[in-house]
C-alpha cells in the first residue's frame, strides 16, 4: 500500500495503529497471511459488524462501507509477559475486568474488545488491569458512572469524536461504568496489551526489587 492509502492513529513503544482508507482487491488477495504481531480489525458499517483477524482477506469485501484498522504490535523479541500482579491472568475471564461489551479476539497478547452502548444504556462498572488503547468509530457523548451506577459529579459529559483514537498508559488506568447520554451509538474497538517491552519489564522489575 502506498503512504496516502495509510493514516497513522497512534504510535507507542507497544503497537502501531494504522487506518487503511484503501484495500484493493489484489492488496486483500496479498495480505492473505497470518503475520505474527499484526491484526486487522474490521468495522463493517453496512452490516454494523466489528471482527478481527490475523488474515485480512477473511474480513473484506468490496461491497460493504466499512471501517478497516491494521494494527502492528512491537517485534516479538522485544516483547515480554507483563510486569504485573500474576493474579490478573486469572482475572481475565471475571465481569469485573471485561473492558468491553463482546470479546472479540484473545491471544497470548492482546484481547480486543467491541464496546457498543445504544443511546439511554449503559455499561457494568468495570476495572481496567491491563494498558490499552481505544478507537471511537462513532460521534457520540458519554457520562462516567460510579461503582453503585450513579453519575459521576466529579466526570462531565465526555463527547467521543470518530476516529480518536488513545492509549492509556499503566500509571493511568482506573476503574468506571459508563451511559450513553448521546443521541447517537457508542461504538469503540479496545484492545488490551498483555506484555510490556522488555525495556519496560526490565525498568518495573528493578523498581519491585
């Protein structure tokens, strides 16, 4: 693909996230690989579907307005398990620590998540364990909840622009419900990060010791 097909999202020392405005046929037919530490995370908008994939050829059709996102994590030898409380492993599959609405994609690495709320609704308090980035593909406005589902006074409203896109980082991560107060879907991808940079895991053991 050539530079003006891509849209740089974010860029951190864990991932790269690229949009791709443009996947021809003869691009999608070449990406048929499963590639280690990239993802293709697909938003069919005429179908109002989210999926993953490790082959982009099983997601794209050329029929369909969609939203497609390549996703590429940092070299394999550069990563490491992540320097946390080993007890967030057994964690994963708990109400509490379900960042998202549906599971999408679990592997060694990353989980990656569709967080969907229609207008009026809203999702469980839940407790962010691991760093991750988010995507809006949707405009929308949202209120933070507190543990027992009331509103949030410390938080106001938040407006979610499409195509924001953020990674939060360990030192920040925090603990919310959250209501669509919009009149419009709410609808991200969140992908997880199960490992830290062997920089990062190197620096945080030091600290522990």
């Amino acid at each position: 693909m050539s530079g003006n097909e891509t849209e740089r999202l974010l860029e951190t020392p864990l991932c790269v996230l690229d949009r791709i405005h443009h996947a021809p046929t003869e691009t999608i037919s070449n990406e048929n690989r499963n590639i280690d530490g990239i993802y293709w995370l697909y938003y069919d908008k005429t179908r109002d579907r989210l999926s993953v994939s490790k082959q982009l050829s099983q997601l794209v059709t050329n029929d369909t307005d969609h939203d497609l996102l390549r996703l590429t994590l940092t070299r394999k030898e550069s990563r490491t398990a992540h320097p946390i409380d080993p007890a967030v492993k057994s964690s994963y599959s708990t109400q509490m620590y379900n960042v998202g609405t549906k599971l999408l994609w679990d592997d060694d690495w990353t989980r990656i998540w569709e967080f969907r709320i229609s207008p009026g609704e809203r999702c469980p308090y839940h407790m962010h364990r691991l760093e991750y980035c988010f995507t809006n593909l949707t405009e929308s406005t949202i209120q933070a909840l507190t543990e027992t589902g009331e509103d949030d006074s410390m938080e106001l409203p938040r407006h979610q622009v499409a195509g924001q896109t953020v990674f939060v980082e360990r030192n920040s991560l925090g603990s919310h419900g959250v209501r669509n107060v919009g009149a419009s879907l709410f609808l991200q991808f969140i992908v997880e990060f199960k490992f830290a940079t062997t920089s990062e895991a190197t620096m945080t053991s030091a600290h522990c010791n």
